[in-house]
C-alpha cells in the first residue's frame, strides 16, 4: 500500500486536479531549492515528499481571490 494513501489526503484537498496540481508545483520547489519541511520523509522521490508534506498538514492548498490577477493568466 502507497503512502499516504489518496483517501486520507483527500481530506485535506476536495478535488484530485488541485492535489496534482499542489503535488507537482511543490515537487519542482523540493528538487531546485531543496527546502524541506519537514525532518523524516518516508519516499525518497520528490512527489513522494510533496504528498507526504501535504499529508501532515506543513503544506495546504491557497484559496483563489477571485477578484485578482495572476502571473500565470
């Protein structure tokens, strides 16, 4: 069995493309700045320690402001 499994960081994030999406922008943050949050990961691959990040709560998903501009738009 994989860890942590979707069904308990589906609690933490509603929608699988918005977990992806946290996962992977996060992944690529880990693997240039090799800024971790935490102590002990379990996985050895970055997306791996991204989930296991979310899983423990160092690492949410922002609410979007509707009203603003991004640079990514």
């Amino acid at each position: 069995m994989l860890y942590p499994s979707i069904d308990s960081l589906m609690k933490k994030i509603d929608s699988k493309y918005s977990l992806v999406s946290v996962a992977a922008k996060r992944a690529r943050d880990l693997q240039d700045k090799k800024d971790f949050r935490m102590e002990d990961y379990v996985s050895e691959k970055f997306v791996g320690k991204a989930l296991e990040e979310i899983h423990s709560g160092h690492l949410s998903m922002k609410e979007r402001d509707e009203k603003a501009i991004y640079e990514d738009e």
